[in-house]
C-alpha cells in the first residue's frame, strides 16, 4: 500500500512539474480581459497569440462577468477574421486588379489540372459590385479526344444530378509533355449545387460522367472518379464559403485584407 500511494505521490509532483507555470493563476478581472481584447489591434495569422491569449482568458470569467466585457464585440469579431483567414490559407486567390475580382480554388483542384485529371469543384468568386461571395461550380474534362461536352452527370451514393453544360473554354494543353483536350464550364451554383457538393462528400463513391448528346443520344462520354483530394478541395472551399458568408460585409474586406 505504501508503495502505491509513493507511486501515486510521484506521479502527482511530475504533472505539477510539467504543468505550465500560471496554470493554478487567479481567474482574470473583468478589466484584465478588456486590456488584453484591446491589444489584439490588426487580425492576422501572425499575431494569432494575441487573439488566442484574449479568448482564454475571457473563457475563464463566469456568465457574470463575461456580460460586463465592454469590447467583447472586438473579440468576437477577431476570432472570425481569424478563422477566415486560416480557411483561406488553405486556397489558392488570383485577384485581378484591373477587374477587381478575386477567384478563389482549391491547390487540389489545380493539382487536377496540372497532371492532367478532370475536374469537378467549386470556386469562390468575388466581383467588385458584390459584397458577399458568390460560389460557382466548374466542371474541366480532360481528356486524349474532344467531347465538346454539352450534359455532365453526378451520381454520389443514391442521388443523381444532371446539368446541361455549354462550354465556356476549350481547347489543347500539353500536359507532362502529351497534349490533350481540354474542355470546361463554369456557372454559378445554386443551393441545389451546393447540395450535390454536400452529397459527394457523404458518399461511399461519387462519379462525374462529361458526354455529348445529340438529340438523347450520348454520342461520347468520359466518366471520372472524384478522388480523397476531390473531396479535399470540396471541403476547404465549402468550409471558407460558409464562414464568409456568416459574416458582416466590413468583417469579411478585414478578414480579405
């Protein structure tokens, strides 16, 4: 017995070495919390700590007090900068600043296009008359012939989706030194869109089929698999979408700056 609880003993003074210093510190004032909301000055990525410092020790005040936190708004406000910020880390942005607009794409997706694999994702669009983003759904067939593609059908699990897809680019590319065809469509997505997103993600498999038809007749096709990475790039440009668009139009230009 005495063995155990000299075992226990130890245990308990090597967690109250480990333990960080301040760990047992007194809760925080009322006052302390709004000086360290007020330090946090610019959201960026870099100065995460000062946000992170901010959200602690206002997390350890009771309901009481929290409700007597003068600038929590500014609180709140950088912590969804924040969380913007580090969605849009994971895209990749092309801005165009003679037409000020901002596309916004997955690496996965031009990973896609870069070996050669179709594609089937959604992008982030802004245009400069907007002050909420618009999501758009683009389709690429790539392939060694042309479809000139005009249908594209979706199967993810039990659902089915079919558009009628007019081509907005094609073309050849040469791509690891062959060239290939290259086809593609973009249009701004609906809900229903946005659903068929949501549905490949939640399927086992999910399959993009690009083909021409002529008069019900599917003169060629080509079917594509959406991959691990597919789904990858679905999600990071869903996720940021969705937190752009949670928030107010002057907190999403700071989190865009």
């Amino acid at each position: 017995m005495r063995r155990k609880i000299s075992a226990i003993l130890v245990t308990v003074l090597i967690m109250l070495m480990v333990m960080p210093m301040g760990a047992f510190a007194a809760v925080p004032s009322v006052q302390e919390v709004e000086t360290l909301i007020a330090q946090i000055g610019t959201v960026t990525r870099e100065n995460r700590s000062a946000v992170e410092k901010a959200v602690n020790a206002y997390n350890q005040l009771d309901d009481a007090s929290k409700a007597g936190v003068s600038n929590f708004d500014v609180l709140a406000e950088a912590q969804q900068i924040l969380g913007i910020k580090d969605a849009l880390a994971k895209l990749n942005i092309d801005h165009d600043k003679v037409e000020n607009s901002i596309v916004m794409v997955s690496p996965y997706t031009v990973n896609n296009e870069s070996v050669g694999q179709s594609v089937m994702a959604p992008a982030i669009i802004f245009v400069e008359q907007y002050d909420q983003p618009l999501l758009a759904m683009a389709v690429e067939y790539i392939g060694e012939e042309h479809l000139w593609m005009n249908v594209v059908k979706v199967r993810a699990g039990e659902n089915k989706y079919e558009y009628y897809y007019p081509i907005t680019d094609a073309g050849e590319e040469k791509i690891k030194n062959k060239t290939v065809a290259v086809e593609t469509g973009t249009r701004i997505a609906t809900d229903n869109d946005y659903n068929m997103f949501m549905n490949i993600l939640n399927a086992k498999e999910a399959i993009v089929r690009f083909s021409n038809v002529n008069y019900g007749r599917v003169m060629k096709s080509y079917d594509y698999t959406i991959t691990n990475e597919d789904r990858q790039a679905i999600t990071d440009v869903l996720n940021a979408y969705n937190l752009m668009c949670s928030v107010s139009p002057d907190v999403l230009r700071k989190a865009l700056a």
